[in-house]
C-alpha cells in the first residue's frame, strides 16, 4: 500500500513537471502566433468589437429605458380603450326602440292594406246596396267613405279625377242650392266614443276655373251643428283645407264639439254642382294629419 503511494505520487510529479513545460510551450507559441497577425485583424476586430458592443450596451440601456413606461402607458391605454368600447357599446342597447317601432307601423301599415281591399270591392255596386252600418269612432278618429251610403240627391259616382281615395267618389250633379240643402242628402249613421272638440275635414274636390264656384255643399251633425255651408278655396287639386261658413251663426273652421258619447248623423247636400266629395274625416286636431294618410280604411262599424 505504501509504495503504492510513493509510486503514485512520483508519476503525479512527473505529470504535473511534464504538464507545466507544455503550458509554458504554448503559451510561447500563442503569443508569437498574435503578434504575427495582430496588425491588420485586431483593428477591425476592435472596431466591430465596440460596435457590437454600442449596440449592447444601447440595446442593454433601451430595454429598462423603454420597458417602464410601456407598463404605464398600456395600462393607461387599456383602461381607456376598454372604457370606450364600454361606453360605444352601450348606445347599441339603444336598439331597443327598434322593437317598439316594429310593432307599432306593422299592425298601422298591414291593417289598412287589408282593410282598403274590402272597402273598395263594395264600392261597385254601391249604387245598389251598400247598407251603412254605424261607423265607430275611435282615439279620436272616425273615418267615412262616401261611398258608405248609395248616392242620391243628385250625387253621383265618378272616378275620373286621379287622387281620390279607393275606387271613386261623388259629386253634387243637381241644382244649385244656395239658400237651403238641395235635393236628399247623403245620410251616415256615426258613433262618438271619445266626446269633445272634433274637426270635420272633407276630401274634395273642384276644378272650375273661379275657385269659388262648383266649391261648396250643405253639412249637418244632429244634436251638434245644423246645416252649414262648407267650402273649399283650393281648386284642381284634391284637398282637405275645407272651412264651415262664418254665417249663420259665426261658426268658422271646421270644428264641431259632441257633448256626449254616443250616435250621431251626418249628412251631406248639394249646394253647388260640380263640387266633389270622396271621404268625411271626423277627428280630434292633434290627429288630423294622421287622419289624412289615404292608406287608413274606412272606420269599423260600431257593435
Ligand atoms: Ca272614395
Ligand atoms: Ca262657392
């Protein structure tokens, strides 16, 4: 064993010797070896050395530069993007009158289409037997084809003039009238539901040259207004800018006030021939325009 570890430790010696001469070969041999080719290398070495390393050192000094304002500013920018996005996403919601305009035209708009059809296929044979039932008012709103009740009294079914509602309208061929109603009036059983301050607008029409001639004809609501003239200023264009007469009673504009709910009549005569009527519309004024859309059907008849 012991000379094993003599025997050892002298080749560790000799290894150790041998090793140390031939680092100290080496290190000869490296250090001629660079002066040889230190010149012209070491140089561009040197510089692409230090460029590579002003890039380091900038792209060591820009990541902490840059990194710390980006966390803020992100952070600030998200919360502001997604604070906006919030706010325009809750005008979407808005969409919700889309629901409430939906139904509201589509019953208006598919109620009438449907009921026009039935109110004009009548209309033919009119002359002979269209029985007028009590027509209804309802909000505020009663509607009346003339062609409800057969025509007499010296109206008569014409269609020629463009712009009327449904498949035609009447007009006064009778005497003129100008003192009293002239020959039998045109009679419609109605129903107030809704009593108070009405107006009374015709669907008319003339077209004689003097706008004050062919104008007018007789009107009468029982219980509420007697025979009055109503008239027209507008010529050769279909109107429902029809006025009641100041005299007798001062009574001008059209309107006329039901006391109470219940049945009425009214009733339309000749006064001037060539005046031309082809809807009554009997509403409250803060309806009246919608009143005026000819694509509403006649009223229902009351139960
Ligand atoms: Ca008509
Ligand atoms: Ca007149």
């Amino acid at each position: 064993m012991t000379n094993d570890h003599h025997s050892n430790n002298t080749i560790l010696l000799v290894l150790v010797g041998g090793l140390a001469v031939v680092l100290a070969l080496l290190g000869g041999l490296l250090l001629f070896g660079d002066l040889g080719q230190s010149d012209p290398e070491p140089k561009a070495e040197t510089t692409v050395a230090s460029a590579e390393n002003v890039p380091k050192s900038a792209e060591v000094t820009q990541p902490p530069a840059t990194l710390p304002p980006p966390p803020q500013p992100t952070l600030a920018a998200v919360a502001t993007a997604t604070n906006t996005p919030i706010a325009t996403a809750t005008p979407l919601p808005t969409a919700t009158p889309l629901p409430t305009d939906t139904p509201t035209p589509a019953p208006v708009a598919q109620a009438p289409v449907a009921a026009v059809a039935p109110t004009d296929t009548p209309i033919p044979p009119t002359p002979t037997a269209v029985g007028p039932c009590t027509l209804a008012e309802q909000n505020g709103m009663l509607i009346i084809d003339v062609e409800a009740a057969a025509p007499a009294g010296g109206w008569q079914f014409e269609n020629s003039a463009p712009g009327h509602i449904g498949s035609g309208y009447y007009t006064y061929r009778g005497a003129e009238s100008l003192g009293s109603p002239g020959g039998t009036a045109l009679t419609y059983p109605i129903f107030i539901n809704n009593p108070g301050l009405y107006q009374v607008r015709i669907h008319n029409y003339h077209d004689h040259p003097n706008s004050t001639e062919a104008n007018d004809a007789w009107l009468q609501i029982s219980g509420v207004q007697s025979w009055i003239k109503t008239w027209s200023g507008e010529r050769a264009l279909w109107n429902w800018g029809n006025n009641f007469e100041l005299s007798p009673d001062n009574h001008t504009g059209p309107e006329v006030t039901f006391p109470v709910a219940g049945a009425y009549t009214l009733q339309l005569a000749g006064r001037s021939p060539g005046f031309s009527v082809d809807r009554v519309l009997i509403v409250t004024p803060d309806q009246f325009i919608a009143g005026t859309n000819q694509a509403l059907p006649q009223s229902p008849c009351q139960p």
